[in-house]
C-alpha cells in the first residue's frame, strides 16, 4: 500500500491481504497464503474461535455502541 496507512484507513479485504511480522521470518508475502493461520491477520471471528476455552480474551473498544461488539 503507498504510504503507511492506519489499519482503519484500509478495507477487510486490504487487511486481510497483510502479512504479518514474525521473529523467525517464516511469513513472508510469497508463503503467506501456505501458512495463512500464522501469516495473515486473522478476523475477530477467527480469533476468538482459535481461543475458546483456552485464554481469556478481553476487548478494548473507544467508542460506538458496546452492543455491536458484544453481538
């Protein structure tokens, strides 16, 4: 993306199109897609799915209404 755009300025299918930083370099944007569970940013359906029953996850929102985040 030119520049470096705040991750709200981007659409989901932007974001989903990221790959992520890890200290092994294993992600990079030629093998993301093949390890997309670890490379790519996960959508908060994925996330709280992968955590179930296994860590707490706590939100944080700013503003908006606390009911969409709940829903």
């Amino acid at each position: 993306f030119a520049g470096t755009p705040q991750v709200g300025e981007l659409t989901l299918a932007q974001v989903l199109t990221l790959t992520l930083k890890d200290p092994g370099n294993v992600c990079t944007p030629q093998n993301a897609d093949a390890n997309a569970a670890r490379c790519r940013v996960p959508t908060l359906a994925a996330l709280l799915r992968a955590a179930r029953d296994r860590v707490l996850v706590m939100l944080d929102y700013k503003d908006g209404d606390v009911t969409q985040v709940a829903d």
